[in-house]
C-alpha cells in the first residue's frame, strides 16, 4: 500500500470518528462516544510518533464538517500549527448553532490557561 494511500485512509478514519463521536453524544451513547475517541487517539498516537501529525490533520483544518475541524485543531494544540488550530478553535467557538462550539470555547479556555493539551 502506497504512502498517500495510508495516509488518506488515516485521515478519512480520523474525520469518521471525530464525526462518530458527536453522533453518540447525541444519541446519549457515551460508551460508544468514547470509543470513537479511543480510536482517533491511536490515530493521532501512531502519526505523531512517526513525526507526521501535522501532515495527516493540516488538511482537516478546512474540512466542511465542524466535528472534524475541531478535533483535529485540538489535537493540532502543541504543534507547529498552534496558531492556526487556535484560529480555527475561535471561529468555531463563535457558532452559535450546536455542541461544538461551546466545547470548542473550552477547549481554547483550557489551552489558554494550562498552555498544554
């Protein structure tokens, strides 16, 4: 399997269980919810320790979907792409539609006062 391949399929994995795990917050599944969360955190694991984190989410950042721009910034907090992951973080926190935006509120709230993830 081609490296592009791997990488595309990580990143589509990666954007299906940030989208899996709001869906099980709203259907009150948090079990489920967390396994969606276990998965995309072995994702993140395996890439950042092969030195390619920000290759495999830079690209979620414009994703269409809220879920998977915010996940991926929160996981982007701590990189080179700090600035940008926080960018993205405050214009979701500004939507006043839905979950996301204020965990993303948090989520900034918290890497602003710790400044860690």
């Amino acid at each position: 399997m081609s490296d592009s391949l791997n990488l595309s399929e990580a990143r589509q994995a990666y954007a299906e269980h940030a989208t899996g795990y709001w869906s099980e917050i709203r259907n009150s599944d948090s079990e489920a919810a967390n396994r969606h969360t276990e998965a995309g955190d072995v994702i993140v694991s395996a890439w950042r320790g092969a030195g390619r984190l920000t290759e495999l989410l830079e690209p979620l950042l414009q994703d269409s979907s809220a879920q998977v721009r915010y996940a991926s910034a929160s996981d982007l907090l701590g990189t080179e792409l700090s600035d940008r992951a926080i960018a993205v973080l405050e214009e979701l926190q500004a939507d006043p539609k839905g979950l996301v935006a204020p965990t993303a509120r948090l989520r900034l709230m918290t890497w602003r006062r710790e400044g860690v993830t």
